[in-house]
C-alpha cells in the first residue's frame, strides 16, 4: 500500500442532524505535543492543508491541546486557508490541567459557555460545527450541561453536539435533552469494550462513533517498536507501554506485523482498516506529524477486507491478553467504566 494513486475519501453521515464528514479524520491534537515534540503553527498549517487536499475535512481538535489554546490556534490558522463551509470542525471542552497536571473535570453551564466563547475566539470562527463535552462531569446532572449546550446551538455558535467517554446512561439522559450527533471513544484494536454496550446504545439512537487513538497511541505504528520513543514523548508513562506490559504487547505487535504483510500493506493501516469496517458510522480520527504517515493513513481505505478477515485481524490481538489498563491515568479521568473511581495517584 506504498503507491501514491489518490484514493475518493468517501463521504459519511455522523448521526440524523445532517453531520456529513470524510470517513477519516484528523485528530489534530499530536501536533502541539504528546507524543512528540509540538510542531511550529506553520508545520502544523502544512499538514492539516495537505490533509485537507487529499479530502480529509474533518479536524478534532480541543481547548487543552496545547500550552494556552496552541492546538485551537493553529487550526484556527489553517481554516483562515480554507473554504470555511467545507471543513467539518470539532473541538471539546470539560477539562483542565492545573499545576499538577492532574485532570479536573467541568461541566457547570457557566463552564460550557466560558469554554465555548474563548474556543470561538482562539480558532477566530463564527461556529464550531461539533462540540464536544471532553469528560463528563459526574457532580454536575449531564440535562444541565446539555441544557446550556441546547442553547448554544439555538443561538448558532455550535451546530452539533458530541460527548466524550461518556457512560450508556448519561448518553441516554444527554440524548433525550438534545440529539447527541456522536459520542468520541478509544476505539482500536487492543481497546475494544465500547463493542458490548455503547456501540450497540449509538445505533439503536441513531448517534454516530468517533474512534480517537485508532492506532493505540502509536502502537500499531510501531512506536516504541520499531522506532525509539522521543525523549519528551509521554507515551512512555503509559502503562501498556511501560514495562513487563510493554514486552508482553510486544509479542501481540509481531504477530499483527506479520498478517500484515499478509495483506500487502503496514500495521497501521491494517489497524486502520479494521475499524473502517466497522461501519460507515465509525469514523477513525488518527493523527500524525508526519506527510508520509498521512498518506500512508489514507491508504488504508484501498485495504479492503472480508468479514472473516475482519474476524482474523481482530483475533491475532486477543483483547484478553493486551497486558495494561487503557488510560494514561496520572493525565485523565474516564466516566466510562470507571464513574466516580477515585484516580491512583
């Protein structure tokens, strides 16, 4: 899957409001930091352009991407480039990282409002197609957030509504407020839990996925891998990455490579692959720094596999043996599956 033939990035429907997005995303936020080191707005310019060029409209971003709104900024840069009315822009609120760097969750309407006019301001638009509710905040009732949240969209500075990690039952009670348009998830290979209740829960609603970190923070690219971490990356902390978990996954990567090369194409876009089968209502968000890494994403659409193929990718990664938990826990906190557990310190 090296050719460079420029491959239709299809058209897709996120939800029953009118969301209409490229099938694959950008995820926007690896360019100010995290993985690597943050890239110069003009870098970051560059590749959000050339994603744009080869028919990705869809960019995911959030207020806490970045040192003061740095994310927020750049791609506010990059749409002043850009036929406005043709991107699809999503970014988040809910978050703050104090001294500690320890996640504190938000969601009082006074917040939602705050958050949403200095995110209209850094990114310099009249409207954020897709706003998103970062992490739920389990001490505020979720119909008072959604509330301030409805009138927002009444007023016209958001389009479409979205939550983030959230649990079935605060969907469930956002949804009768206000159409929820999607809920963003991990979703990949070795992150697969949504598969049992929230999947099930969006199309029985109508509400379409997001799967952010498709590719296992990098995992499936080889981070760590085939390739040295960064000195400044935080994926090192991560506790599949760390340690004895880490030579365990190790071994779950090498088998994948190999079925891989099965399929005449890299680990990244086999897992890529995987989840574009899902259904035209799972929409992968990865992100890259890199050009190259773009167009090798994109190529993962020509991979076209059969559902026992589907069945034999998913299988080589047993979800039971990925060895570590999922979240990055000294940075944030999940609703889902873990509502109200106090975080390890």
């Amino acid at each position: 899957m090296e050719h460079n033939t420029q491959i239709q990035i299809p058209r897709v429907k996120l939800g029953t409001q009118g969301l209409e997005v490229s099938k694959l995303g950008f995820g926007c936020g690896g360019l100010s930091g995290y993985y690597n080191a943050p890239l110069s707005h003009e870098a970051g310019c560059a590749i959000l352009k050339e994603a744009f060029s080869k028919g990705i409209t869809f960019f995911d971003t959030a207020n806490v991407y970045g040192h003061e709104g740095y994310n927020e900024i750049m791609v506010g840069k990059v749409l002043k480039q850009l036929p406005r009315e043709q991107v699809q822009l999503a970014t988040k609120f809910g978050c703050t990282f104090p001294e500690n760097f320890q996640c504190q969750v938000k969601g009082t309407p006074q917040y939602v409002r705050q958050c949403c006019e200095e995110s209209l301001k850094r990114l310099d638009v009249d409207y954020i197609d897709l706003y998103y509710q970062h992490r739920t905040d389990t001490s505020v009732p979720i119909e008072e957030t959604m509330g301030e949240l409805k009138k927002l969209v009444e007023e016209g500075k958001i389009r479409y509504i979205g939550l983030s990690e959230a649990s079935v039952d605060t969907i469930k009670r956002a949804h009768t407020v206000h159409p929820i348009t999607c809920v963003q998830m991990e979703y990949s290979l070795w992150t697969r839990e949504i598969e049992e209740d929230v999947i099930p829960l969006c199309r029985e609603l109508g509400i379409g996925i997001v799967a952010y970190s498709p590719l296992g923070q990098g995992f499936f690219g080889g981070k760590a891998i085939t390739e040295s971490l960064p000195a400044e990356s935080l994926v090192g902390y991560h506790p599949r990455f760390s340690g004895e978990n880490f030579e365990k996954n190790k071994v779950l990567y090498t088998g994948f490579a190999n079925l891989a090369a099965k399929h005449g194409c890299t680990p990244p876009q086999l897992a890529l692959a995987w989840l574009l089968h899902q259904g035209d209502d799972v929409v992968p968000i990865p992100g890259t720094t890199k050009i190259k890494n773009l167009n090798a994403n994109i190529q993962s659409l020509a991979v076209k596999l059969t559902p026992e193929e589907v069945k034999e990718v998913a299988d080589v990664i047993p979800v039971s043996e990925v060895c570590g938990e999922r979240e990055h826990e000294t940075m944030f906190k999940y609703e889902y599956r873990v509502a109200n557990t106090p975080l390890k310190q």
